[in-house]
C-alpha cells in the first residue's frame, strides 16, 4: 500500500447465496484519483463498488470475504459503524433519486444527521456550497424550497452529488451516473467528476469506455467476476495486457 493508497482491497470474493459473483480481487484506490470500473454487465463492476461502503450488507444472502481497508483501517471492524463509515464513503446511485423533500432539504438532511450543522445559517451555509460545487446553484437559487423532484433528470443527478458531498465525505462511489442522462446532461456531470476529484477520491463504474478514458486516471477491467487488469487508463486502452482486456475494448467481446 502507497502513501497515496486511500482504498485497499485485499482478496475481496463475494457471494449472493451460494452463486460466487466476485473472485479474489486485489485493487488499491489511489486518493484524489478518478478509477473507473469497466467491463460487461453482470461482470461484479457494481459488486466491488457496494463492498467500498457496505452497501452489501443490506442485501439479504450476501457474504464479503476478504478484507477492504480506508486509509489502513479495516471497514469490517467490528468498532466500525457502517453509518459512519457511509458518511465518509458517500454514493451516488445510476438513477437520481432525489428524496421526496425540498432541494435546500435534501442537501441538509446528511449533515443534520450526522451533526455536521447546528445553526440555520451553517445549514445554510453548507447547503449553498455543496450546490455551488456540484454546479447546480445558479440553476436552482431562487427555488431551493421546491421539490428536488421537479428538477430534470440532469440536475436530479447533480443535486444527488450535492447531497453526497454536503457530509463531506473522503470517497465517491458512482454507478453509471450518466446512464439515465442524455449527452448534455452527461457532459456536465463529467466536467463535475473532474473538478471533484480535487478534493474527493472517485470511483466510477460505466459501461461507456469512452467516458471511462475521458474522466479517469486509473481503469480497471472486470470480466466474470474477475478483476482482469488495472492501471493507468491510457496504459489499458492502448496496451492492454491481457488479451480479454483487448477483445473488450475492441468491440470484440462483451
């Protein structure tokens, strides 16, 4: 593990049941790197990304062997409150989901949960900035107190952002935040992820190669369960290693 290591997996497998959907995947996450995850559907590209913050525990039947570290410390401790650790960790799912409440009150539930503001005016505070950072404020400053629902599927997805760095978490999980969005919509969430990645560590699961080389540093390639390969993205794009590296990135399988 490197000084600049803020994710290290060591051995990850996961199983659903009694069907293996990941096997033995050793990956480190480089801190204020962009990573993306690529590979075909049902790869385990999603699987891998739940395990950063736990968000398998939640599905019934699922087992996580291995072990995952943030910034050197076990996720699995048993001192480790998975709330806490989805604070740092935070994620931003394929489809928005904005919750059923006002644009200014689905950017301040988090911190009020997690204690990060007491006053209205650091509410307030906060909330400008988180909008102001996922580049949504100026769309939406004179309705903040309208739904977050009323908003288009692009600025849903980017108030979705704001609500994830509003706790000020260390890590970003993405999965496919672009799929539901259309080329514009898309575009400006990428412009986003490359900003973001200043001050945040981001891993992105796409199904786009051509957003995984124009957003990230670091491309990791899954096939069957298996991390195939992974490196600087340039690198994997055009010399991959390994020949199921280069049928998927040609075209030719998957």
């Amino acid at each position: 593990m490197s000084a600049d290591t803020k994710v290290e997996a060591r051995d990850v497998s996961v199983y659903y049941g009694k069907k293996q959907a990941l096997f033995n995947v050793d990956l480190d996450i480089d801190s204020r790197q962009v990573t993306s995850l690529i590979g075909p559907s049902g790869c385990g590209k999603s699987t891998f990304l739940r395990c950063v913050n736990r968000m398998n525990d939640t599905i019934e039947g699922c087992r996580v062997q291995g072990k995952i570290r943030l910034d050197g410390e076990d996720i699995h401790d048993r001192t480790l409150d998975p709330v806490k650790l989805r604070a740092r960790v935070g994620m931003v799912f394929q489809k928005p989901n904005p919750f059923p409440k006002s644009i200014y009150d689905n950017v301040a539930y988090g911190p009020r949960l997690h204690g990060l503001v007491s006053r209205k005016d650091e509410t307030e505070e906060l909330v400008r900035s988180s909008l102001q950072r996922a580049g949504l404020w100026q769309e939406v400053e004179d309705r903040i107190h309208e739904p977050g629902t009323s908003l288009s599927g692009g600025q849903q997805q980017r108030l979705c952002i704001a609500r994830a760095i509003a706790v000020r978490p260390e890590v970003i999980l993405m999965d496919e935040p672009c799929s539901a969005l259309d080329p514009i919509a898309t575009a400006r969430i990428e412009e986003l992820i490359d900003e973001l990645r200043e001050n945040f560590t981001i891993v992105i699961v796409t199904h786009s190669m051509q957003q995984a080389a124009r957003v990230s540093q670091r491309t990791a390639f899954f096939h069957l369960g298996i991390l195939v390969e992974e490196g600087d993205t340039e690198k994997i794009f055009t010399s991959p290693t390994d020949k199921r590296t280069q049928d998927y990135i040609t075209g030719r399988s998957g």
